[in-house]
C-alpha cells in the first residue's frame, strides 16, 4: 500500500513498466497467450495521434483535471470488485467474464478499480485512464480490451448530495457538449452500480439515435465513510469507455481497427490538429500482396490498355494497381 501511494504522489504519468508476468500463476489463471503478446502493454493513450488518445486528451483538457496514465492493469480482488461493494456473487467476477492473473489478481475490469486508493490517498478531484479487459468475444463492436477514462471529485464538508449531484451533472453536460456540439441533445438516465447512489447514465442523441455513454453517480456513503479523511462528505464519479466515444467522433465501425499498425489507419490520424473533425475511411483489412505476371502476345495490334481493362474486369477496384514493369521483343 505504501508503495502504491508513493507512485500516485509521484504522479504515475510516465512509463513504469508493470511486468504483470511477474505475478505467479495458479489454477485459475485464464489470461490468453494472445492477449499477453499483442495488446497488453500497447499503450495506445500514450500515442498521441491515436483516435483514442485524442479523445482522452480533449477530455483531460476540458476538465482541467490532473489524470493519472500509468496506473497499473493488474489490481488486486479487492481493489477491482471489494473496494466498490460489488457482491461475492456479482457475476463479474466469473472467470467467464474476467481474466484472473492468480486467485489474488485480475486484469483491471474498469478503471474505477483505482477509485479507492485515489480517494485515500489522490487529489480532491482526478481522472483516471487505461486500458481495461473483458473476456468477451471479437466483432466489430466487441474486443476483449478497451479503454476508459475514470473521474472522480471529493467536495468539503457542507456540500449536499443534492449539490453534488448538480455538479456531476453539469460537468458532465459541459464534457459531452463540448465533444459532440453545443447544441447536442442529452438524456438522464437512473442506473445502477453498486459504488454509487444514486446513479445515472447519460445518452447522447447522435445521428438521430440515442448512444449510451457514460455511467456516473455519487460516491457510495460506505466507501465514503471507510475512509477517514472524507467522512461524511459527498463526492461524485464517473466512468467513460474511450472506444464507443472514439467511434462516434471519428465514424470508425469496427472496433478492432484501433489495433491497427497499419499505415493506412495511423495516417489519417497523424500530425491533425487536437480538435480536427475527422472522419475515418475504411480500408482492406488484408494485407496488401504483389504479383508478378509475364505472358507474350504474337499481336502487333496488342496495347498494355488491353491487358489492364482485362485485370478491372475479373478483380474490379481490388487491385490497387496495375504496372508495366517491362517489355522483351524476340528478334525473330
Ligand atoms: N466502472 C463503471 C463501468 O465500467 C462505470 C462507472 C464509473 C460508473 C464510475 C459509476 C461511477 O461500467
């Protein structure tokens, strides 16, 4: 624990490498070969040209609240599920659902995994981002790591829930306007979490339909009055996944491409301006292949043209190019 806080103080912006492998292995361990080789540790926040960075950083910039980037994936039972009042039966914490490092640890399921130990120990308000895991899973709107973006406000003594409740509206209104316009329409939702009450959720109306996007409440009395130092006092938070926000504002469909290492995907993305309006083109989602064909022709009437209209005719626009790259004449 005192190790933990000492990381917080210090910031946990930069780069400390966690080594989850590090953390032994039983029979419960459930993380995939796959998961542990190409996402965990991608670290795609920190790229700042990413669709997902971007979205963060405008939030972190409109909030104008000290966000804690490096804060470790692999947590604790407690800290993922206990520390929020989730219930030993919650079905969360199936390892259906989770993915267990060992009997003690998990892949952090949500970002609101570090809720506790920032109110022991963080600011009076903070945010949070990382990547979190699901086992779920993999389509166009589903994969077994995402990222999101927690926040979190303590008030002094004397503030109402009421008060508080104001506040988290309020600014979270002001975050969703100032990303999707002024003139966005917003819906309030109740909801149910087991570490806030009350809760809420809050829709945007986007392309004519209304997009689930955050979920948000006060902070649990309990949690409240387990730690000393804000006994007594409200305090709000809220949780946003960086994907479903990422994919409205840059009308991207498959949730997958914000892996991508293709150049295609980087792009359009890169050097734009923070606030840029960008909409993302598809492209192929197979590598691209070259291929080399030779054949003769005895036709003196024979014209490259020929060949090229015949290569559009059987593979149409999936060939990005057809070159001639040489020509041989027999003398004879
Ligand atoms: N952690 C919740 C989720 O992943 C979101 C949330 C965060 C809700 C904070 C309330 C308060 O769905």
């Amino acid at each position: 624990m005192r190790r933990w806080t000492q990381c917080v103080r210090r910031g946990f912006h930069s780069a400390t490498a966690i080594d989850w492998r590090a953390f032994p292995r039983d029979e419960v361990t459930n993380v995939p070969a796959r998961l542990e080789r190409e996402w965990f540790g991608r670290r795609l926040l920190q790229e700042p040209d990413h669709p997902l960075a971007r979205a963060k950083t405008r939030m972190v910039r409109h909030l104008g609240i000290e966000c804690f980037e490096a804060l470790p994936p692999v947590v604790s039972l407690y800290d993922n599920f206990d520390s929020l009042l989730i219930p030993a039966t919650h079905v969360s914490r199936s390892p259906n659902d989770t993915y267990y490092v060992n009997r003690r640890h998990v892949l952090r399921t949500h970002t609101s995994a570090h809720q506790r130990q920032l109110l022991r120990s963080g600011p009076a308000s903070w945010l949070a981002c990382g990547d979190v895991f699901r086992r779920d899973e993999i389509d166009a709107s589903h994969f077994p790591v995402f990222h999101q973006i927690d926040g979190g406000r303590v008030f002094g003594e004397g503030v109402t829930a009421r008060e508080a409740e104001e506040d988290l509206k309020g600014t979270l209104e002001g975050l969703m306007r100032k990303l999707f316009g002024a003139s966005t329409q917003l819906r309030w939702r109740d909801d149910f979490f087991p570490f806030t009450s009350p809760s809420f959720e809050l829709d945007v109306m986007f392309n004519g339909e209304w997009l689930e996007i955050l979920g948000c409440g006060l902070i649990h009395e309990d949690i409240m009055q387990d730690t000393p130092s804000i006994r007594g006092r409200q305090g709000w938070a809220f949780g946003i996944g960086l994907e479903r926000l990422a994919m409205v504002l840059y009308q991207i469909k498959d949730i997958r491409v914000f892996w991508s290492r293709d150049e295609r995907f980087w792009k359009q993305f890169r050097g734009r301006p923070l606030e840029a309006p960008i909409a993302f083109e598809e492209f192929s989602k197979f590598p691209k292949t070259s291929r080399d064909v030779s054949f003769w022709t005895n036709s003196e009437a024979f014209h490259e043209n020929q060949f090229f209209e015949m290569v559009r005719e059987v593979c149409g626009d999936l060939v990005e190019a057809v070159v001639r790259l040489d020509t041989f004449r027999h003398p004879k």
